[in-house]
C-alpha cells in the first residue's frame, strides 16, 4: 500500500513537472505567448511544483502556512508533517511567552519589542500610532492569542494553557479591536484576534468589532478612501469569512456575510482594479467559502489571478515584480486554493490522531481530549 501511494506521488510529481517545463518552453521559444493565456490548471500546478520543490528552503512558519491550506484544500497527510514543524516552533514560543506572564515588566518588555519590530514603513507606523493608547494589546492579542489559537487548532493545549487563559479573560480587547485607528490600521489582524478569542472561549468580541468595523468604513464613504485603505478594508471583509471558517475548515453562512459578499460584488470593477492580487484571490475564495461556487465573481477573480502568473518566476510575483518566495508564499498558495477550490474541505490536521505525526509531537503539548496535571 504504501509503495503504491509513493509511486502515485511520484507519478503525480513528475507530472506536474513536465507541464511546468512545457509552460517555460512556451514562454520561452513563443514570443507571442504571453498573449495566449494559460488555463487555471496550468497556473495553479506550476506554482504548487514550484512551491513544493522549494518548500525546504522556506522558514518553518511559512511551510507550516503552506501545509495547513494544502491539508484542508486536498485532506492529504503528506501535509502533515508542515503542520507538525509549524507545532514545535510555536510550542516553544508559547513555552517562553505564556510561561512568563507572571513575571515583573514581561507583558510590556515583550510589547515593546514587537511594537519596535513592526517596520519604518507607513503602516507599520500607522500601527505604531494606533497602538499607543493600548500598549499590551498586542502582547494578548499577536502573541498569545496568535499562538495558542493554532495550537488549538492543530489539537492541543499547550504549555501554560491555564495560566495564559486567565490572563487573556482578565485583558480587554475590547477597547482596542473597537478604536477607529486600530481598524484603519489593520482590519484583517482584529478580526482574527476577535475569532481567536471566541475559539479560546477568553471572550466575545466579534459582534462588537463588526458594529466598529462597519463605523469605521461606512460604504458611503468608499470615495474618500485612498488604495491603500480600500485595500485594508477589503482585507478586513475577506478575514471575517476565513475566520468564521477556522481558515478554510467549514463552509460558513452566505446569509450571515451578505453585507460583505454584496459588497465584493458591487465593487468588483474597483477591486480588480486596485486590489492587490492576495485581497483579489481573497474576495473570490470568500464566495466559495459561503457555498456560492457559481458567482460571477468567482470567475473573475480567477482570470485576474491567472493573468497576474509570471511563466519566467514559475509563480505570481509581487505589485512590484518581486518573485521572493518567503515573502510571496501567501500570495500564491492563496492563488493555488482560488484556481482549484475542492468539493470537501478537511478539519484540522489533527496531529496526535494523525500515523504521520503522533509520534513526534512535542512533549509540552496535550490533545485537547487528555487532561493533565502539569498544564
């Protein structure tokens, strides 16, 4: 059985390598080919070969991230063990991080220092700006919550599960996720705090964000909006559907997000046209993830998204041509799950149920479903 499934792998590898080398010949000894459009197929097995051929090369998070969405997109365990490398690295960071909450000036020497690794950019110093009134917040919520939310997700407590839990219920995010400022900043990241900490059971805060949220960008207002924040707006629409999801675990209610899928809908023009080609793959994933695999836009998205395939990087570069993996993974494994959504989306991995993985899990983690004494 197993040499059958390893000749099928391979058999499927060298597949998909033979129509990314047809793909390069094209590009290369046709000067017209980039007038002849690829099909999706195409597109979306080039940038898996390439991916997949490079995967070792990647950080561990970033393999974790790849894994994750291959899993839940094809149920394969091959997957698993990217899951399992992202596990280890944010055991040991949840080890360090949640094991010492109660130490004097931890909470905000660690705030700090991740409020001084954000960047220069613009952004980054909206975010810095934004952050000031709530110096902690993102201690609790890109950190801690950030953490212990994929280890749940993956099956597990892991080390301090108690203690970070009662720091997390005795933190407000509410203050925070709720200030205009902090949505302008980044809409996408307190949605997802937002949804964590429901999945944590630490608190309730997702209605309350999208009452800020709609505050914060009313539709009446999208012509005051520069690229920069209707792209940021967009990617908050886009992560209350991923996250009420589990990020690609379950279908979820095309009735309860209406307000966003309308919303895609009636600005699709504007979005192919100034969205970033992650936020386009997004808006249209959004759709499938409600259960609407008909919609126009779908299809819309889908001919930008296999338009924007660059044939010489074998992949979709940045806005501005960049073709560095590490930082394009999102990109293109987002383009991947676009151009070829499943019939089934898969739960988990859930990694101690797992042949490939159960007996390598880190030793500072329990399945969800096992109580122990030392957590």
């Amino acid at each position: 059985m197993l040499a059958t499934r390893k000749s099928k792998s391979l058999s499927c590898l060298i597949g998909l390598s033979f129509i990314v080398s047809s793909v390069s010949a094209f590009a290369a000894d046709d000067p017209k080919s980039t007038a002849t459009p690829l099909t999706h197929q195409q597109v979306r097995s080039a940038i898996q070969v390439n991916l997949e051929q490079n995967m070792y090369s990647l950080p561990p998070r970033i393999q974790g991230h790849y894994g994750l969405r291959m899993y839940r997109m094809t149920g394969d365990e091959k997957y698993t063990n990217a899951a399992l490398i992202d596990l280890i690295t944010i055991t040991e960071r949840q080890n360090y991080f949640a094991c010492n909450i109660d130490k004097p000036k931890f909470i905000e020497q660690q705030a700090n220092e991740a409020i001084s690794v954000l960047g220069k950019g613009p952004r980054a110093k909206a975010r810095k700006k934004a952050l000031k009134p709530f110096p902690e917040f993102i201690f609790y919520s890109d950190i801690l919550l950030r953490y212990a939310s994929r280890t749940d997700e993956l099956g597990f407590m892991g080390p301090c599960h108690q203690k970070m839990v009662t720091a997390l219920k005795a933190y407000d995010l509410k203050p925070a996720l709720t200030d205009p400022k902090m949505i302008k900043a980044w809409a996408a990241q307190l949605i997802n705090y937002a949804y964590w900490a429901e999945q944590l059971e630490v608190g309730n805060y997702v209605d309350d964000y999208k009452q800020a949220f709609i505050a914060a960008y009313p539709n009446d207002k999208d012509s005051e909006l520069d690229k920069r924040q209707f792209r940021n707006k967009l990617y908050g629409m886009t992560h209350f559907i991923f996250a009420a999801s589990g990020y690609y675990q379950q279908e979820v209610s095309a009735k309860e997000f209406k307000w966003i899928l309308d919303y895609f809908d009636d600005n699709i023009d504007r979005i192919l046209t100034d969205a970033t080609d992650d936020i386009i793959s997004e808006v249209g994933i959004s759709f499938y993830l409600t259960g609407l695999r008909d919609h126009p836009v779908i299809k819309k998205t889908q001919n930008h998204i296999a338009a924007s395939f660059n044939p010489e990087y074998q992949l979709i570069p940045s806005p501005r041509g960049n073709p560095d993996m590490v930082m394009g993974e999102h990109r293109n494994v987002l383009a991947m799950m676009l151009l070829d959504w499943p019939e089934t989306l898969h739960k988990g991995p859930y990694l101690a149920e797992t042949k490939a993985t159960k007996k390598y899990l880190p030793v500072q983690v329990t399945p969800k479903n096992v109580t122990s004494k030392n957590k």
